[in-house]
C-alpha cells in the first residue's frame, strides 16, 4: 500500500515501523473473514482493513474524529487477522502506534478518560484490585446491577501451599496483577507441577503486572515503566541461571515476549530486555518440553471431559495454539471438540468494560460453542477469560493447570489411601 506520511507521523520514534507495516497490506480483505467484530458489526471500519486504513489516513494527517476513535477502540487486539493475513501484517503494532496517536489527536468524554484513568490506577496494582474486589463482594446487593456483572460470582479456589525451592532447576514466575486475588490457586498449582518435574520456581515478589494493561489502554510510557521494573526484579535471579520466566496468563505472556521490541529503543534496557523475551516462555511450552510421563494423575479426575477454551494471546499472539490441549492429552485428559476455536471470547484485557454489548455478544457465543461438546469443565490458559467466562454462571471456568495438579494429587492420595496394594506381596 502507498503512504505518505505527514510530516508529524514522521517525526513520531515507531515512524519507520508504522509505515514498513502499511506497505506490507495488500489491501486483499481476508483478515476479514476471520475477524470477530467485523463478523458482528459487518462494517468494513470494524474490520481489520478499515481499521488500517483509518489508522493510514490519521498519520498522513487526514481528517479523524470520534468515529475513528470508536472503531479502533472496538478491535479487541486479539489479532486473529494476523494469524490470517498471508502478507504478515503486524496489525497489532500499527494499532498500538494509530491509537497513541489518535489520543493525542481526539479528546475523549469525560466519562471515557475517568474510566480509563481508573482502570489503570486499579488493574495494575494487586493489594488495590483484592481491596476493592472484597469490598465489592461484600456490597454485591447494594450494588447497582451494572456493577455486580462485573463482581465475580463464584469463589475463588483458595491457594494450595507452595513447595520450598528445593531443585537445582530454577525458573522465575510472574506472579501477575488481578489473578492473585481472582484465582490464587492458579500459580501455586503450576509451582506443585514444576516442583513434581524437577523444577524450583525462584520467588521475585517485586516483579508485578506485565504492563499490558496501561500500554493497550494507551497509558503506553506507564506500560513500559512496568516493563522496566520487572526487568530489574528479575535480573538478579536471570543472572543466577534461572531458565525461563514462566507466565500463566497468556495475556502477560505475549506482552512480556514484546518487551525486547517495545524497549528496544531504550539504550538502558535494549539488551535485558530482549534477554527476558527470549526467555519469556508460556507454562505449558515448559511443560510440553519434560518427559510428562512421569507424573501419573489419578484415572477417576482426567475421566472429565474438558472443553479448552484457547485465548487469544495464545493462539494468535504467541502462536501455541494446540499447545496446552497437547499436554491435557498427553496426560490422558478427555478433550471435547470446541467448533470455531479460533474466535475471540469477548474478556481482551478491559475490553468486557469498554465495549459491554460486543464482549458480551461474543461470550455468548464462545459459550454455545464450548458447551456443545457437554464438557464437565471448561480449562483455559488467561485469567481474563476465565473470569469473563466464568462469569456467564455456566459451565465452570478453571485455569488448566489447576485440573493438571488435582489429577496429581489424587492420584497421591488415592496411593496413601491404599497403602497395603503398594507393598502387596509378589508385588
Ligand atoms: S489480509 Fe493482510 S494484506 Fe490482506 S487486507 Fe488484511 S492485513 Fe492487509
Ligand atoms: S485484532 Fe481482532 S478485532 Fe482487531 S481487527 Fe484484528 S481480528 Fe479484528
């Protein structure tokens, strides 16, 4: 695609980027087809080559308005149309870069900006978010029901204590910004299967949320602050031979295997920073590369049928998709069949807030399509969906990990229980 950029644009530091990534479009239209907005709004502007456009036009210094603003805002960044575009479009990154700009460009309404300023101020910070989500909890019926919707029904699973670094394999976990109080089980229970595999995870406390928050609601020089101060919480254990930064989230996970490109013009950070990408790994890529043969999960718990819900940043962002079902049937786990696998489920960080009607239309629909197979449970691998999901009071949403270990402990338990089988005579 020809561009022009103005002369603005070009002063801007991600110029060259944004313009190498408009060339690449060849205005074909199959990211289209496989585009959850554009399936639901049928408008070329909410599709990913009207957005490309758009965002063409506002850094060739045309004419852009709240318009404009409406149908960036409403792309959920799931980036399925990159997973489509035969030309290897970097959609996302022209999108981060339009919509910085577009904020620059077009105020929003008050509303909008106190919304924003809030979720940024809350999401990012764990002893903030828990604060509110108990008090929330506890004034669910005074609530008005707009805000109860968003006030997770169920209960967490309360954590499982964490084993004691006791292996000379070590690994750093990011210990995340809303799942600790939404799911604290999640990470203890991928620490009890590394720790069954060999593998310590190191604690770096002072790491926190991967910054993805702040930097996809373009609050971006925040984002990349978070970025920075993770990096520093960690270098002391990467230093010390820690083999991979694990992440639970898929969410965290792709924007931490960003940070070596985000920071790479950053001469203080360029070099760590694409030093902890390179060891940014997903759990489940860690647990796809040990013998899983080893850990033998109890008959009776991998019997559940399980429909795997694959987000987003996993199958499009970090390209794992199939990676977590892999596992679960490695290990012997029932998978039903989930038609349409590739669409978004609607959660997309703080999208379920700033675009309620879309979010839920789409949860809706991720719902009928993971439900068909009469799945017992539904496992995913981010914790944004799995609360989004999970909150349809439906069929239950739990992170995949935590049936992985209850499989394991079982079958433990199911040992002690029996314990004169294992020293039966002639055994
Ligand atoms: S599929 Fe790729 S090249 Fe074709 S319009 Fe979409 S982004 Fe452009
Ligand atoms: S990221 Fe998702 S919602 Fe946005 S344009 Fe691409 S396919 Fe559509």
């Amino acid at each position: 695609m020809q561009t022009n950029l103005d002369s603005h644009a070009k002063a801007l530091p991600d110029a060259e980027e944004a313009e190498s990534i408009l060339r690449s479009c060849v205005h074909c239209g199959f990211c289209n087809a496989t585009c959850p907005t554009y399936q639901l709004l049928g408008n070329e502007l909410d599709g990913p080559r009207g957005r490309i456009y758009l965002i063409k036009q506002l850094l060739e210094g045309g004419p852009v308005s709240d318009k404009t603003q409406l149908h960036l805002d409403r792309c959920l960044t799931c980036r399925n149309c990159e997973t489509t575009c035969p030309s290897g479009v970097t959609y996302h990154r022209l999108l981060d870069i339009g919509r910085a700009e577009l904020e620059r460009r077009v105020e929003r309404p008050v509303g909008e900006r106190l919304t924003r300023k809030g979720l940024c101020t809350v999401i990012p910070r764990p002893a903030v978010f828990g604060a509110l989500l108990k008090t929330g909890r506890a004034l669910r019926p005074l609530l008005p029901a707009s805000v109860q919707a968003k006030i997770p029904v169920r209960s967490a699973v309360p954590a499982k204590p964490r084993p004691v670094p006791r292996h000379a394999r070590r690994v750093l976990m990011l210990e995340g910004c809303v799942q600790p109080s939404l799911s604290p089980n999640t990470n203890a229970a991928a620490a009890r299967v590394l720790d069954r595999l060999g593998i310590s995870v190191t604690p770096a406390r002072e790491a926190g949320c991967c910054g993805a928050t702040d930097y996809h609601l373009n609050a971006q020089d925040a984002g990349l602050d978070r970025a920075r101060r993770n990096i520093d919480a960690w270098w002391p254990a990467i230093e010390a031979g820690a083999e991979a930064i694990v992440q639970t989230a898929s969410g965290c996970g792709a924007f931490v295997k960003e940070y070596g490109h985000l920071l790479r013009n950053d001469p203080f950070y360029v070099a760590k920073a694409a030093r902890v990408s390179a060891l940014a790994r997903d759990l489940a890529e860690v647990l796809a590369a040990e013998p899983l043969d080893a850990l033998q999960p109890a008959d009776d718990a991998i019997a559940l049928r399980v429909a795997f819900h694959c987000p987003c940043t996993l199958q499009h962002a970090q390209k794992l998709g199939g990676a977590v079902e892999s596992v679960l049937t490695r290990l012997g786990f029932d998978l039903s069949a989930v038609p349409d696998a590739h669409l978004c489920c609607g959660s997309a960080g703080t999208y379920s807030i700033t675009q309620p009607e879309i979010s839920q239309k789409l949860r809706d629909h991720k719902m009928a399509a993971l439900e068909s197979g009469q799945p017992d449970i539904i496992a995913t691998a981010n914790i944004g969906c799995q609360m989004h999901l999970d909150g349809a009071g439906r069929t239950r949403v739990r992170h995949w990990i935590e049936l992985v270990e209850e499989a394991l402990e079982a079958a433990n338990a199911q040992v002690f229980a029996r314990p004169n089988e294992a020293v039966a005579p002639g055994a």
